[in-house]
C-alpha cells in the first residue's frame, strides 16, 4: 500500500480534464494499483471522496467512501466504490446547499449548491456498467469528484464566498451540534 502525495490548489493538475479510460485498460496492473493506492490515501487523510487528478493522475477515476469519517460525521454511510469514466444526470433541478471541504482545498470548508439526486453512469474497476440514482450526500460526493475530473473545485460552485471558513471557526461556529 502507498499513500500518495494529494496536490494542492494552485497544481495546474487540478485543472486539467482527465482523460477517459479505454474499458480494456482496466485490467492493468498499474491501474489497479492507482485504485488501492487512492483508497488508502482517502482513508488515511479522512477524505470520503478522492479523484486520480488529486493524486497527480488526469484519469477518469474516482473512489468514495464514507463511514464513521470525522470530518464529516452524522452522514449517511456511502459503501466504498470506484467509478471510472462517470457520467452524471440531474434527476431533477432541484438543489441544497451543505458543507464541502477537499483534500486539495486544506483547511477550508464552504457550502455548496448541488442536485439534490443524480443519475450516475460509470464503470466499476472490474469494468462492469453502473447506472444507479444517488441523492443527498451520496450525490454531493459524486459531483464534487465528478467535478475534479472536469477540472473544477468546490469553490468554483459557490453561489458566494460568504460561506467560506477555516475548519477551526467551522467547529466553533458553524459545525452541527
Ligand atoms: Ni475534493
């Protein structure tokens, strides 16, 4: 297992769009250490969600988990899952706002508007075709990695910057009592 070095906003790579993987790539070894690798890396930095391009690598790959995170407690569980080449449908036009942070973005957390249920394609890192309806957290996860493929940040969808708070006031001001 690797923990790989995440890169920073400001790393042009951020801002790259990944590019698609051919399915009969997934196979490959090294691809398949890049999965482990960026599962160990969210889990170690408490991340529940983590795209290749946080890990230097403009691939169309993302993993999610979340459970018992303290950096977002009192969400809903997300099983641990791998999406590659993802695709996502508004399933209405309705949107929330809650809380993002981001392994890229350190120390800051702001709330973000985000479809409040979302049609996800993708394929899964046996190659097999995933098409499922996520909503609430589960959904703001997936666009917020599915935006880091696409070479966006959270901060580029805040409706203001209003918002915007060091994780220290967060605790102290803002956090879920
Ligand atoms: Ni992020």
């Amino acid at each position: 297992m690797s923990i790989l070095k995440v890169a920073r906003l400001g790393n042009p790579v951020l801002r790259r769009v990944a590019e698609n993987l051919p399915p009969d790539q997934l196979s490959s070894p090294l691809l398949q250490k890049l999965i482990d690798d960026m599962i160990d890396t969210m889990r170690e930095y408490d991340g529940v969600g983590l795209a290749a391009v946080q890990v230097h690598e403009p691939k169309q790959v993302a993993v999610l988990e979340v459970a018992d995170n303290p950096r977002y407690p009192q969400k809903a569980r997300v099983p641990l899952s791998v999406l590659i080449n993802p695709k996502i449908t508004p399933v209405s036009e309705e949107m929330e706002e809650d809380w993002e942070g981001c392994l890229s973005v350190t120390e800051l957390r702001g709330k973000v508007p985000r479809y409040k249920s979302i049609r996800v394609q993708a394929l899964a890192r046996d190659g097999k075709e995933l098409d499922f309806v996520a909503s609430g957290f589960h959904a703001r996860v997936i666009q917020h990695e599915w935006d880091h493929l696409n070479g966006k940040v959270f901060l580029d969808r805040m409706s203001d910057l209003s918002t915007l708070t060091h994780l220290q006031e967060f605790a102290r001001y803002w956090a879920e009592k």
